[in-house]
C-alpha cells in the first residue's frame, strides 16, 4: 500500500488535502481543518464531484453516497488550479493499493498540484505557478530535510517550465501532464480513472510537449460544436480548422450529414454553415390564425384590398443523434479519436421523437429554421442530464435576426442513472422574442402558450424525445 | 426632473418586491402606533434586519427582539408578510429529536456528517421556483428565542449548511414550536 499526501499549490502556500470522506448531503463541499467553516470553492468542488458536470463520480463512481466532504488544511478562496490536486486524491481514494494520507512523516511521496481539468481530463494552464512555488519554499525545505520523495505535477508546456525554472536544483520530481491520465500514471493511478484518452502516452519527467493533444481537444471540440460556431463565422471557423489540422497532422473526417446515402468524404475539413438540404418534418404542433374574416363589400365603390393577415412564420426542427462511427466508442468521440456520425432520430408524430439509445448517443445536434426573423428556443429538461459543450448559439436567442437554419449542439453524460427526456420548444416570429422565450422558461407546460402566441403571429412548435438511462 | 433607466425585467421586479416589502412594513408599523408598541428601533433598522442586510445594528435588532415581546410580534408579522417560504409549528407526534420540517414549497433537513461526527448538515429545499431566492432563515422559537442564519447561495434549489450538531439552530429546528421563515 502506497501512502500519498497531497498538497493543492495556492499562493498563499500548499494546502494539503487532509480527508475525503463520502457524505449522505445533496451538495459536496470543501471545508478548513475539519471545522464549520465551509470554503468558498465549494459550489466548484460540487460541480466538479456530480454527475453530468463533473468528472469525479464519472470517472470513479458510481458511490454509494450523494456527496463528499474535502477536509483541507488552508484556505482555498478562487480559482480552478485546486481541481488536479483534487482530481489526484480522488484517485487514490479509489485506488486499492494506495491511499491518501495525512501524516507527512509516514508519507511514501508527497504530491505537489497545480492545474485544471475540464471535461475531457485535459490538464489546462493555470496562473501564478512561479509564485506558488515561491510560496511553499519552506514546505519543499522540511519535505527535502525529512527525506520525502515529492513529485510536482502541473500542465504540461508554460507552467511545466516555469516549474523547472523556478526549482532548478532541488530535488523535485518535475512532471507536465497533458492530462489527468498521465498525472495519475505518474502516480501509478491511471487503472482507476475509467477514461483514456486515444493515444494518450505517459508523462516523463523530461520536457513534455502538450500542442499536439491540446489541438486535438480542440479539434473535438470544434467537430462537436462545429457546425453551430461554422453558422456564425464560416472563414474563421475554416482557417481554424485548417490550423488545428495542421497543428495535429491528423486527417479530419467531414461529419456525416444525416442523408440518405452515406458516403464518407475523408480528410475535409466539415463544411461549415449551409446545411444540406434536408427533408423537413412537420412542424409538431403549428397553431394557425383564425380563418381570415371577408370584409363587408361596399355597393357602390370598387372594394377595398382585403386586410392583410400577417401569416404566423413556418418552423423546421431536425433532432440527430451525435453516433459514434463503426467500430468507435463516444469516448473516442468527445476526446477527439473519433468523428461523430449524425443520425437523425425519427419522429413518430404529434412532436413526439422515437426513443435512442444512451450507448450509440454520445450527443443530440438541433437543427432549427424559421420563416420569421427571429428564431429562439427552450430547452426543457424533464429528466436526466446534459452538457453543454458549446454555447447555444445567440442567433436562438430570440433576440437578433437570423437568416438560414441554426444548430446546437449538446453531450450527454454516458453514464446516467434515468434517461434523458427533454422538451424542445420552438418559437419563430417576425419580431424580437426574448421577453416571449423568458416568459416561456417560466411556464409549467407550453399547452397554454399557443393560443396567445398564434394571435400575436407568433409560432410555437413543441418536440420531446427521450435518450434512455444506461 | 429625474430620470431612470430600467434596463431589464429582473430590476423591475426587484424593485416591485421592495416596494411592496415596505408596504407591509409600513402596515406593520401603522398597526403597531395603534396598539401603543414602543419600538427602541428605527423602523429602517428591523426592515433591514429582515431582508436580509442585518448591517452594523444587527446585533442591536437580535437583542431587541429577544427583549420586547412587542418588537418581536411586530418583526414576525412583517416576516410572515414579505417572506415567500415558511415552517409553521409541527405536530409532533413523538418525543424524538425532528430532523426534517416540512413547510409549503419547502423543507429543511438535518443530516449528521460522516467526516466530524459533531456537526451536522442543514439543507433547505425550495420546491416551487420563485423570482428571489432567500438569504435569511428566521427561527422564531418558543419563549421569546430567535435565531438568524444567513443561507449560502442556492444551487438547484438547495442551499445547505454545515453546523455544530450543539448549535442553537439545530435546537430551534428540532423543536416543534419552532417556526422557520426564509426571506
């Protein structure tokens, strides 16, 4: 059994991870030396613990318990860079050789972090690492004179250096993680964190070069987000693509349209905005204006041009799912190894959408047109989790004019306890619709909305579907 | 003349929800002239205090309240007027120590913590949304005793707190006289 004691670097000095011990409360929290006394990190911590945001209970759960307290010896007040420290001492909770451990003296290695970890375990930048370091001077003197092997772990690239610069001569073990595999590799952890990244190799204590994943995290990040970023700034979205292609020296498959023929088109960069034509499914639920009403006819005059009746605007939703390509994994998918492939998701009528499987739907794109102005949605969950990898797009907002259709893009979770059911609500008009797509946010549910709206030759459509628990 | 700028709906509720916070405060004071309560408070100070902005006269306003009967049946009614959620008294049905009260649209909950078997966790739960989010739990006990916490911010509707398991909060929330009011 291998005894860790870890330190979460601040520039206050390093503050040492004392226990992490499951909790039956809602919300996981980071507390000073056992006391009441509740940091400020916490709401963080907790998203960074639970299921659909977070990372720890996906990658070493499930737990039995709802929540975590984390007991630390020092204050933690802002920031991110506490999340690898974290990270690593969750490992070791799950790790059945080794353990956390407070006592420094019978500490086998001391661990020393800083750095974030988003989503997709990719181990970010992080500032001030110079002046963290300065500031455990003394903490890295008692560990050297008690004779400790300590191992420093940071991102790899500018805090790495900044790292070796700062400890040039002391005998630190220095690493630069590309992400938080290879900083639990580092510890002999990497068997209990569930992913791994494609291709991920381990660090070592030499100069890591971390461009080429970080581009590919991008890349994924780009082909999953892509269409809806291409639909606002097509040339930008190209040249990046094109630079991230040159940067990862990989071929980028074009995303698979949901046609009927499928013929793969490799190393293209997806094509951005203008999206294939496509069949357009009937609007779920349209109300139509009442029957216009024929004016009186005069005798004597020629008639007037009947009243013009402002038609209420056409809308088109398109629900895919983001499939992993035969023979790939969505892990594959969201870490960048894999192209998703979309696959639109029947409808069965009256809005309602066929049920998909969680195991082939790493992700749902919307595809949404109008024939009004303005364009906005609402996305209603009813069970389950989701995650926004990128922005919903402003152009769905309700609050500027948009031309063409728009796309969002969304992740789910692959672990996840109940299904994922949704409602999607639609709304298209020739007048801004902000005030309408708050008001909509805050009704029960949508039946009553449509009478009002229609008058005011605004549509709404409604669409459910439901991806099923694991 | 003054002009102002609204420049979203959020302040206009903001300020219809103080606007109408002082209006029953005002009943509360009309009310309280009219059956001869002496406040040693400035009106402003008890509104304060309830709304969560206890300021440099909080401790003064805790005192008061725990002194004068009449300034606390005062305070409780403008409580029970501008506060969205309440606790009433429970019907206790056993001698045993209440870890969960229930109130409309809300509940709050003792948990023992499993890392310090001293303290304990209190989590209030909001089950019907509402425009503002409370930042002041009331605890009116029997006997004149009051307590005030503040709440952590919400997330999902629940704000929880970590406390001593011997602290005067959890004593008021365990006791069926207890009325709780979240402002």
């Amino acid at each position: 059994m291998k005894s860790c004691a870890v330190f979460i670097a601040t520039t206050g000095g390093a503050v040492q991870v004392l226990q992490i011990t499951p909790e039956r409360a809602p919300q996981s929290m980071v507390c000073q030396n056992r006391t009441t006394n509740v940091l400020p990190v916490s709401p963080l911590y907790d998203q960074f613990v639970k299921p659909g945001s977070g990372i720890v209970e996906r990658e070493f759960g499930p737990f039995d318990n709802a929540s975590f307290r984390v007991d630390v010896s020092g204050p933690i007040d802002t920031g991110n860079s506490w999340q690898l420290g974290m990270f690593l001492a969750h490992a070791l909770g799950a790790a059945p050789d080794h353990r956390l451990i407070e006592d420094i003296a019978a500490a086998d290695e001391i661990l020393w972090a800083t750095g974030c970890v988003d989503y997709h375990l990719n181990v970010t930048e992080v500032d001030h690492v110079a002046a963290k370091i300065r500031a455990s001077a003394q903490q890295f003197q008692d560990w050297a004179g008690m004779g400790k092997t300590v191992t420093l772990i940071t991102a790899a690239g500018a805090n790495e250096d900044d790292s070796r610069a700062a400890l040039a001569g002391n005998p630190v073990q220095i690493f630069g993680a590309e992400n938080a595999w290879q900083a639990g590799e580092i510890l002999g952890l990497a068997g209990v964190i569930k992913s791994r990244p494609e291709g991920a190799a381990a660090a070592s204590p030499g100069k890591s070069g971390s461009v080429r994943n970080v581009a590919l995290a991008a890349l994924a990040v780009v082909l999953i987000g892509g269409a809806s970023l291409a639909a606002l700034a097509p040339e930008k979205f190209a040249r990046w693509s094109q630079r991230l292609m040159e940067l990862t020296g990989a071929p980028v498959a074009q995303e698979q349209a949901a046609a009927p023929t499928p013929a793969k088109t490799p190393a293209t960069i997806p094509k951005p905005a203008a999206p294939a034509p496509k069949p357009t499914p009937p609007p779920a639920i349209v109300v139509k204006p009442p029957p216009p009403v024929a004016p009186p006819v005069p005798v004597a005059k020629p008639s007037p041009p009947p009243p013009r009746i402002p038609e209420v605007p056409k809308i088109s939703v398109a629900i895919s799912r983001l499939a992993p390509p035969a023979g790939g994994t969505c892990m594959q998918v969201h870490f960048g190894g894999a192209d998703p492939v979309l696959k639109p998701v029947a409808e069965i009528g009256a809005g309602g959408h066929r049920e998909s499987d969680r195991a082939s739907t790493c992700g749902l794109s919307f595809e949404l047109g109008g024939t009004g102005k303005y364009l906005a949605v609402h996305l209603r969950v009813i069970s389950g989790r989701f995650v926004q990898a990128s922005q919903k797009p402003a152009s769905l907002s309700g609050s500027q004019p948009v031309t063409g259709v728009q796309t969002w893009t969304i992740q789910l979770p692959q672990k996840a306890k109940e299904p994922f059911s949704y409602e999607l609500a639609v709304l298209s008009s020739d007048q801004p619709l902000a005030a309408q797509l708050k008001r909509l946010r805050g009704l029960e549910n949508f039946k009553g909305a449509f009478k009002e709206l229609a008058q005011n030759q605004i549509n709404l459509v409604v669409h459910s579907h439901r991806v099923s628990a694991q | 003349m003054n002009s102002y700028t609204i420049t979203d709906d959020k302040q206009i509720d903001t300020a219809r929800e103080i606007f109408s916070d002082l209006n029953a405060m005002n009943d509360v004071l009309v009310e309280a002239a009219n059956t001869g309560i002496e406040a040693a408070l400035a009106p402003a100070e008890l509104y304060a205090f309830a709304l969560g902005t206890a300021g440099p006269n909080g401790a003064k306003v805790e005192a008061a309240l725990r002194a004068s009967a009449p300034i606390r049946a005062a305070f409780q009614d403008l409580l029970a007027r501008v506060s969205e959620y309440h606790v009433p008294r429970a019907m206790a049905a056993a001698s045993d120590d209440i870890a969960v009260r229930d109130g409309v649209d809300c509940k709050i909950s003792i948990q023992p913590s499993q890392a310090a078997p001293d303290q304990v966790y209190v989590i209030v739960e909001l089950t019907r949304a509402s425009s503002r989010l409370p930042k002041v739990m009331h605890l009116m006990g029997a006997g004149n005793v009051y307590h005030r916490a503040e709440l952590p911010e919400f997330h999902d509707g629940i704000a929880q707190l970590i406390v001593e398991s011997t602290s005067e909060i959890i004593t008021l929330i365990q006791h069926p006289d207890t009325e709780v009011y979240l402002k």
